[in-house]
C-alpha cells in the first residue's frame, strides 16, 4: 500500500507521520549510493512486531526547532529530483513494503501517484484539509515568518484539486481534518491508536542498510 499525504503548508503532514512511526519498533535508514563511499540517506524503513514493514522517504530523525528554518522533514529534505524518490517508492512496494509519504507541494506529483494506480499498485491519498489560519499559525511557529496567508490559501485549493483529480481517476482518496486523517491512515496500516503517540521523534537510532538498486525507468 503507497499512502500520500496532501494538504498546504502547515496542515500537519509532518506531524502525522511522525505519530504513524511511532508506532513502530525497529528501523533501518536507506541509503543511496551503494557503491560510494559517502551515502546520503533517503529514508526510513520501520518494522513492528505484526503488519508490513512501512518505508517512509525523507528525514524525520531531526529534532525539530521553532527558531531555526530547517525542512520539517519529508520530501523537502531529499536532494534529489522527484522521479528518483517515486523509484524508491517503487522499489519499496516491490519488497513488500507499505510505504507513506508526503506529496510535495511544489510540483505535479499527482500524475505519477494516477499512473501507480493504473498499474495495479494500491496506490491512496489523504488531504489533511485545515483552515488557512491555522495553517499558516503552524507554519510561523516552525519559524517561517515569511510566507503569506495567500500562498497557504493558493496551496490549499491545489490540494483540493488534486483530490478530485484522484478521484477522477479512480485513486482511493479521502479529505479529513487532522485527526480523521490520522485516524484513516492508521486505520489503512491496521495499527491501533493506542499504539501512535502525541509527539514525533521516537529516539531511536537507525541501522543503515543501502539501497541495491539503481534508479529504473518509471511512469512519468
């Protein structure tokens, strides 16, 4: 299963994955490129006593600091192009995997989620959809001050577009507030509530493992 978090700015996606892995126990980083000596990690895959391992790309290992402007975490934190991470995606459910993810807002990745699930990949979207007020309250208190309540509220009915684009196109796909979607999504990995926490980083140390393939052709 490929979970993608949508939503503007400041909706939350960051914060719901962070108490989606919480819910799980061991971890290991992936790294790429396997055969250089510098990696750099592209993500996370978690395991837990019972269900499929969940791999998760980005970095939310990171403390997060109100008065420093750091990526929240996620997609934004990775340094590379948007057709390699949905190879990693890929490569993910090829072994076995369940895999969650926030779209970035920045770019059209909503055709390559549609062609996932052309495909016959069990591909699902999640629009966390919150006010533009709140959204940009959780923006500013991460400690950036300089996006406007315009962006979050042109950012927000992108998201709602998108919603119906998947839709259109068959994609399973459901518009919640923060705690419905946090609720679907554990609903989705058959993780009990009581098994996520309030707050994100778990404290555990990641096992590098390295990522043995290189990037495929993939629907574009």
């Amino acid at each position: 299963m490929i979970i993608s978090l949508r939503g503007t700015n400041g909706a939350g996606k960051s914060t719901l994955v962070r108490r989606v892995i919480a819910a799980y126990g061991f971890e290991q980083a992936l790294e790429y490129p396997p055969e250089r000596r510098k990696r750099v990690k592209m993500g996370t895959v978690y395991s837990r006593e019972s269900g499929r391992p969940l791999f998760v790309p980005g970095h939310y290992d990171v403390p997060r600091n109100p008065g420093r402007r750091i990526p929240n975490g996620g997609l934004d934190t990775m340094p590379r192009d948007l057709d390699f991470i949905y190879d990693l995606i890929w490569d993910a459910h090829d072994r076995g995997e369940d895999v969650l993810f926030e779209g970035r807002n920045r770019e059209d990745s909503s055709r390559r989620l549609i062609e996932f699930h052309r495909l016959g990949l069990d591909a699902r979207v999640v629009v966390i959809d919150v006010s533009e007020s709140l959204a940009l309250k959780s923006v500013r208190a991460r400690g950036h001050d300089g996006l406007r309540l315009e962006t979050i509220e042109k950012l927000r009915k992108k998201a709602l577009r998108e919603y119906d684009e998947f839709r259109d196109a068959g994609v399973r796909a459901v518009i919640r507030d923060r705690s419905g979607a946090e609720g679907k999504v554990l609903q989705w990995l058959q993780i009990e509530k009581s098994e996520s926490v309030r707050s994100g980083d778990t404290g555990r140390a990641a096992t590098p493992i390295r990522s043995s393939r290189s990037v495929r052709s993939r629907p574009t």
